[in-house]
DNA sequence: GGCCAGGTCAAAG
DNA sequence: CTTTGACATGGC
C-alpha cells in the first residue's frame, strides 16, 4: 500500500491494482458489442446484460447489419432481462444504425466524437465515454454509479458529471489504457466491498484512507449519489 | 415486498 | 439550470 494519510488517486490506482491485479476490460469481443453492452447495462447489473448479449449473438444480432435488419420485437425478446427493453430495443437498433459511421471517424477530435455519440438516442455522457474508452480507446474517464459512491467516501469530493470526470482526468495520466485499467478496478472495488447493499469494509484494500466510517454509517444519509454543482462554462 | 442495479430523456419548477 | 417522472426486469 502507498504511503500517506491522504489517498490520491495515483495512490488508489496502484492501491487497487495490487489488490486485485489487471482487469482486463471490457469484456467484450470487439467494438460494436462493448457499445451494446455500454447501452444495455443502464441502470441494469451486468448479471442481466450478460443473459441478453448470450441471446442477441445466438440469434446472429450482434452486428451492426444483423441488428439493423431485425425486427424489433426480435430484439426485445432477447434483451428483456436487462429492464426498459422496449425502449432500449430502439435505441439498440438506431446503434446499429449509426455505428460503422462512428467507428470510422474514430481519430476525429475527442470531443467532437463524443458530441457525435451524444447525439444518439439513449447515449447520454455515461455511455458515450464508456464506447470511447472501451471501444475507441481514448483517454478519457466514464463516471459511472460506482464512480459517483466511491470519489465522496473515499476523497470527500461531491460533484456532478463532468466535475467527477475532470476530477480524475487531471490528476491521472491523460493515457486510455491507465483510465481503461483505473475505471474497471473501481468498478471491482464498489463490486466486493463498495456496494450499496452491502458495505463490506472488513476486507477493502483502501479501508484505512476511507471517510466512509463506521459513524456515518450508522448515522444513515439520504444522499450519496449526485449533487449540484454550479460554475460551468469556459 | 421494498430497494437496488455500471442511465437517459422530456417536461416542468 | 435543477428536479421529477417514466422506462421494466431480476436478485437479495
């Protein structure tokens, strides 16, 4: 373990990545499933994702043109376990759609790229990092529920979307395989020992450097999620 | 049964 | 610009 009374989230990477070793993420098989998978998992436990991409390849729609051509009902027949299967069955399907013209502006400027995936329905900035991460390997971080739970009890920091992400982004190497590496440890940690349902503290690799204490525990709070924050704009 | 799970969008305050 | 409701299934 790093040194110090305050965690970074240098130390936190290296913390983490001793304690559970390389991720090795996303999994995936290639570019258009981590999109799909990035769609599905919407506010949904990979445990049901997992069971909905087992049955889009068995019935040949894991491809942009197979999904393309399916018929919708088709779709929600295989993605049901994941929730909102009818509206995400939709979305999946605009996806195949727009995605070859996506993956061939891959080395386009990041934030227009990202501008462009915004403009997809049902790709909200979540999303739209998680696909430049993980499929177009650019460096740049997903906040993800995990995320949000972790940076207040862990470095105290409470703030929106794009603050949390600039949080990371500035003090981490701007490197995709370092933020491709960082993400997948946190979402493990929040997985084992992070977890709304069960916080098991015991055995956490970070537990000593964590504000999460036992008092604010048992106090119980109402809000651990988002917040407001203000003072946008460049 | 109620709450939570790797969110997003449109409408309203 | 912030808050609220809708979208929906499965596990603990």
């Amino acid at each position: 373990m790093s040194g110090g009374l305050c965690l970074k989230p240098v130390d936190l990477y290296h913390d983490l990545l001793i304690a559970f070793g390389p991720q090795d993420w996303w999994p995936a098989e290639d570019k258009f499933e981590v999109a799909v998978g990035a769609l599905l998992t919407q506010q949904t436990s990979w445990k049901n994702v997992e069971k909905a991409i087992g049955e889009l390849k068995h019935r040949g729609l894991m491809t942009p043109e197979g999904l393309s051509n399916a018929r919708l009902a088709a779709i929600e027949l295989c993605i049901r376990p994941t929730g909102y299967y009818r509206q995400k069955a939709k979305r999946l399907q605009n996806l195949a759609n727009e995605f070859p013209g996506m993956e061939s502006r891959r080395n386009e400027e990041l934030l227009g790229l990202r501008a462009a995936l915004l403009q997809l329905d049902g790709v909200g900035k979540e999303t739209a990092d998680s696909i430049l991460l993980y499929a177009f390997e650019r460096p740049i971080l997903p906040v993800d529920a995990y995320t949000f739970r972790i940076t207040e009890r862990i470095f105290g920091f409470v703030g929106a979307y794009e603050a949390v992400r600039e949080f990371y982004e500035t003090r981490l190497p701007k490197d995709a395989q370092v933020l491709n590496e960082f993400h997948a440890l946190l979402v493990e940690l929040a997985k084992r020992h992070c977890n709304k349902r069960k916080s098991d503290c015991g055995g956490c690799p970070v537990k000593k450097r964590c504000r999460f204490t036992k008092k604010e525990r048992d106090r119980g709070r109402k809000d651990v999620s988002q917040a407001t924050n203000r003072g946008k704009k460049g």
